[in-house]
C-alpha cells in the first residue's frame, strides 16, 4: 500500500449539518457572575503609591520580585519594544500559582484593567488584579489581536529542540526557573516544575481567521508603557524579557532586538485598603 493510498478519504457530513451547526453559543462562564473587584477604592489607593522597590530584567533573561498583599507592581518597558513572560506564585506556598487556563476562561483570550489572574486549583481566588494598562486603547485589532494573552504558555527549549533539532538556553521557560531557583535557593531541576503558563505581557496575539493558529505580531508597546497589578494575596513573580523582543517574527534564538523591562513594586496608603476583602483560598471542600 503506498503512502498516497493510505490517506483516509474525507468525512462525508450528515444531512442535518446545517442544523447541528445552526445551535446560538452559550458564554460558559458569563459576566456578572464573577465578584467584582470595587475599582474606585483602588483608583484611590493609586494616588497614594509610593515606589519601594525595583528590579531591571535584563534582555534574555529573567528576574524575580516580592510583593506583599495590598501592594501594587508595574510592567514597564523602559528601552524599546518587548514582551515579557509573567509567573506568580503565592509567597507561602508554590503550590498555588497562576491559572492561565482559568483566567481564559473566567475573563477572555487577553485581558486589562478589571480583569484579575486566578491562582490553580484547588486554592482557586484571585493573586492580581489589572489595576491600569497604558494600552488599553489597543483593543482587538483588524487580525483580531490583542494584548496580554493568557493563551500561549511560554517559548521553552524542549518544543524549540522538537521543532529545531537545537538548543536554547533562553527561553523563557528557562528564564523564569532560573529566577524562580535564584530567590527561593532551588537548583534548576527543582525550581522547573513549578513554572507554569504564563501571562504574555505586551504580547499581541491573535488566532488565524482561516486555520485558527496562534499567531504574533509586532507588539504596540513602547517605553514608558506600563501594566499594573494590585496583589490580593502575598506574591513571588517572575518575568522573563522574551527572547523574541516584540515578538514581530521569531522567538527562542539571538534572532531579534531585544530590551530589558523593569518591574516596580509601590505601596499605597494602607489605610485606604484596611478593610479591603482580600481571598481566603476557596472554600469548597470534597466530602470524600
């Protein structure tokens, strides 16, 4: 049998396709039915920060931060350019982490200002929420992109060496167990597992119109954009600058320009959030 001969002929579609296809999609998770976060308490807890700490991350590479509960922290590109990968995992505890696949599901494929990053089951609450984001005029554009992504999980070296035959050593995978390792003292091989999808920030993505393929584009950020973050529990970060810069045509190599980021850490008028509810883990308890 020849290999053209073994391709199996199409599927042939039933009579009643058109019907089956006709039925209105349902939003899983609708708005409205989420908590809201009060976003004018934290507009004006925004008046009143003051910066006490900073990180550059170099281009690359990767680089970690604490922030406590009640703080805020910013993204900030500051040189040209370029995209970052995000981790966060609660201080305590590393077993709770950022959900990305949660996130997607509860808010949308990109998310902005009032939508906020929920930690993995089964701890379930919300780590951050999207306080501002100077791009936030981006919106989806004519390709059906937009900004900050919760759907690609990280350039890593195991899918660039499948599709390469090569080996990088800077993918943002690796850049984050890198950080993660240096400020938790864990070797490589432990820190790496608790590394988890990520949110792309200031990456602009998109699903192709035709095949519906992940795809990237030339982000829209510049310096002195910024995404800022109120953390609701006690936080460790991680951000990778992408080996991929602005992600315009490649990643997982030295190919394109790339620049650091920085990440900056304030604390408000505490006095403002005394009462603030922040998340106790969730509460549902399997009776087995």
């Amino acid at each position: 049998m020849t290999a053209k001969s073994a391709i199996p002929a199409p599927i042939q579609a039933p009579a009643d396709a058109a019907e089956r296809r006709a039925h209105r999609p349902v939003v899983v998770y609708p708005n409205g039915t989420l908590p809201a976060p009060d976003m004018a308490r934290l507009e004006e807890a925004r008046a009143t920060l003051e910066k006490i700490d900073e990180i550059i991350v170099p281009p690359r590479d990767g680089g970690a931060f604490e922030v406590p509960k009640g703080h805020f922290f910013r993204v900030v590109s500051i040189e040209g350019p370029q995209v970052g990968d995000l981790n966060l995992w609660n201080a305590a505890d590393l077993s709770e982490r950022f959900f990305s696949g949660k996130t997607r599901a509860l808010h949308a494929t990109h998310v902005s200002v009032g939508d906020r990053l929920w930690s993995s089951l089964p701890h379930l609450r919300p780590m951050a929420t999207i306080t501002h984001d100077t791009l936030a005029w981006y919106g989806w554009d004519e390709d059906g992109a937009g900004l900050h992504d919760v759907i690609g999980t990280r350039c890593d070296p195991y899918t660039n060496r499948l599709l390469s035959g090569g080996d990088y050593h800077h993918c943002c995978h690796s850049n984050l167990t890198r950080a993660l390792g240096g400020v938790k003292g864990l070797a490589f091989r432990e820190a790496e597992p608790h590394v988890h999808d990520v949110l792309n920030v200031f990456m602009c993505t998109g699903f192709t119109k035709d095949t519906h393929q992940y795809f990237m584009k030339a982000s829209p950020v510049r310096p002195g954009d910024y995404i800022e973050f109120f953390a609701e529990i006690d936080l460790i970060g991680a951000l990778s600058a992408c080996p991929g810069g602005d992600c315009s045509a490649t990643h997982s190599s030295d190919a394109a320009a790339c620049y650091p980021l920085k990440v900056e850490i304030f604390r408000p008028d505490m006095g403002l959030l005394k009462d603030w509810p922040f998340p106790a883990r969730n509460g549902y308890r399997n009776p087995e």
